[in-house]
C-alpha cells in the first residue's frame, strides 16, 4: 500500500513560529512502524514559519507584523522558505535518523504536474525513493514559485502527490479530530462526521477559513484535497496529527482492521465512482479561475449529460476578465458552479461570442468557449 502523509504548519510548528522537533519526532516514530508494510511519503509544511523564526532572531525589523507580514508579502514569504527550508529538512533527517530512517527532500512546482513528461519523471523519481527505502519528504518549491503559477497549500499538493502515486490512501493531520458539523472552536454543540460519501455544496460550506495565519490551508483546504483525492479514487482521512498512533489507527480503520465502537480517529472520505485524469484534475481543482461563464440550461443539460465542448451560444453572460488559457468556472443562471474549464475564447472580446452561433463568430475566434478536452463536470 501507498500512503502518503500530509502534517500541516500548525502541527510542526511552534506558536510564534519556529520548528516543533517533538512533533517530527512523533510523526518519524510512528512513520517507522508504517514503514515496515508499506510505500509512504509525506508532504511536509512549515517551511516558512521555520524561516520567519530564524529571521527573527538576528533581525527582528525584518519581521515587523509577525505572522501577517509575511502572508501578506509574498517575496517575504518566499525569501522565509529559502531560510527554513534546510532547517526543517534538517530536523526531519535528525527525527527520522533516530528511528533507523532516511528521508529525502523532493522540491515540486506545478509544472511537474502539467505538463506529461515532468509528471512521469517527478512519479518515477518518488516512487524509486520509496522503493529502495527512503522516506521523501515533499514541499512546493516556495522559493522561487510564481504566486501566479503554484499549488496555494500544501493541501492540494497532497492530494495531486497522492494522485501521482496512485496511493491507495491520503492522510491529512491537522489540528483538528477531523472535519465537524460547524467550527469546533467556536460551537461547543459541534459533532465530528466520521465518514463522507461525497462532497457536495453543503458540507464545502462547514469548512472554515485558516486555524492560523501562517497557515495557508484550514479546513476548506483540507476538505478540498479530500475532494481532490476522491477524484482520483484515493480514499482519504483527515485526523488530529496529535492523537497517540494515529497513522496506525487511520491504517487499521481504512483496511477495516479497526474494531467496532473503538473511538473514532477522524474523517474517512470514500473514493469517487468517477475518476478524473491528471491534467482534468489539475484543472478541476489546482487551477486558480480567473472568470465565469454562465450558461443557459441547454447548454448546462449538454455539457453534464453528454459531456459536450461549451458552445458560445450556450453562453448568457461572463463574469471577471480572462484571456484564452485561463481557467474559468461554469456555472447555472442560479449561480451554482457545476463545471470548469480552460477558456478558448478571451473576455475582453465577449461582445464577438457571447450568445452568438459558432456560424456567425469571426474567422479568428475558436468555435467553442470551452473545448470538452479542456472541460470538467464537478456534478455527479
């Protein structure tokens, strides 16, 4: 089995910013274990953080703000990486020697998941680490990142890792004991819900912002990547990175060696009937929308039941400002998204396609707004 193993900056981070050693100590302690049955990877954040703490230390101006300074600034951010970066890795090399493991550092950027010959060289380098015993450890390359061109979280990146790898299993540790009915922290009524057939509208809408503000993801983020990996037929779980052996009791739970009415480790999110391809996973869920296009429901009933190209005809109206290639979503006359895509067709030049036949465009316009190829139904 894969197992590909998420801990957030909350979870190896100290208050303030910093590196939680005891926290990578119990995560490589209980990975050992994990280790010795199975291909595991883990997609690390805290990076920045990590760099924040140092900088601090020898220049506080720099860091004037604290934890909003440097989300705010994302040259700042980028330059904290850099800083942290190593530390991090190294404390992770320190934690898993200790427990007889190596790990090694794998640095990706979106590209490598766009483009198909970077995907398969980024997939045989991971999975040959794994092979031969060495626990990668992953993080988006910060650094040097475009702030137009990258994952946004550590989240996503998880799950298009888990993707990649074919992984049988996503483990997203957090703060929290998993996903529950409302904000824990702010509703004292609130339940965990330990197993999620499908994501849907209503349950994205329990999903929070960050639990902290170096923290790029939160539950949203979280839940996002479950959907993500659901997509990809990759059962997931989000669980609490603090519980006593909770890889091993997520592991038991998922390959049904859990025990009945044992306390609940967290929430199961269950493989997608319908899986997505990578780059229409990447486009469904990786890619920031720049603009929307609102269709009428003829066009809604094509593009859902026969999975057609988006015609401009079917087109009412466009919201924001896109150029061809940006992605934009899809969405009813109500204003429910139930599609993206790749637009083929720029905004600044609506009023030569919005609502028109392809019969009547001009010679330089492509004929469909959004071409099926490029095109993802988010509607079961």
């Amino acid at each position: 089995m894969i197992v590909v193993v998420k801990i957030g900056t909350s979870s190896v981070t100290v208050p303030g910013g910093g590196i939680d050693s005891s926290a990578i100590a119990k995560l490589a302690s209980e990975l050992a274990g994990l280790a010795l049955h199975h291909k595991v990877v883990v997609v690390s954040s805290g990076a920045v953080s990590a760099g924040a703490a140092v900088l601090a230390a020898v220049s506080r101006g720099a860091v004037e703000g604290g934890e909003a300074a440097w989300t705010a600034d994302p040259a700042l951010s980028q330059a904290l990486s850099a800083i942290g970066q190593h530390r991090l890795m190294r404390v992770y090399d320190d934690a898993f020697a200790a427990v007889g493991l190596t790990v090694g550092q794998v640095l990706l950027a979106p590209t490598d998941f766009a483009l198909r010959g970077r995907y398969l060289h980024a997939r045989a380098t991971l999975l040959r680490l794994a092979e031969i015993g060495i626990v990668p450890i992953v993080n988006e390359n910060d650094a040097i990142a475009d702030d137009e061109i990258r994952f946004g979280d550590n989240d996503r990146l998880a799950a298009l890792v888990a993707h990649l790898l074919r992984a049988d299993l996503l483990v997203l540790l957090t703060d929290q004991a998993g996903l529950f009915s409302a904000d824990p922290r702010t509703d004292q009524h609130a339940t965990l819900i330990e197993e999620v057939a499908e994501v849907d509208h209503e349950l994205e809408s329990v999903a929070g912002g960050p639990g902290s503000k170096s923290a790029r993801g939160g539950m949203a983020s979280k839940l996002a990547a479950a959907k993500m990996a659901s997509w990809s037929g990759v059962t997931s779980v989000i669980a609490a990175a603090d519980r006593p052996q909770v890889l091993a009791d997520v592991v038991d739970l998922v390959t049904g060696r859990r025990a009945p009415g044992e306390a609940a480790v967290g929430t199961v999110f269950m493989p997608h009937a319908r899986q997505l391809s990578a780059r229409k996973l990447w486009i469904a869920f990786a890619l920031r929308p720049s603009g929307r296009l609102v269709v009428d429901e003829g066009a809604r009933r094509a593009l859902v039941e026969q999975q057609s190209s988006l015609l401009p005809a079917g087109v009412i109206r466009i919201e924001g400002r896109f150029s061809v290639d940006d992605a934009v979503e899809i969405c009813d006359a109500s204003g429910l998204v139930f599609a993206k895509g790749i637009a083929q067709l720029p905004s600044d030049r609506a009023a030569d396609w919005v609502g028109r036949r392809s019969s009547h465009l001009p010679e330089d316009l492509r004929a469909e707004a959004v071409h099926r190829d490029d095109l993802v139904v988010l509607v079961a």
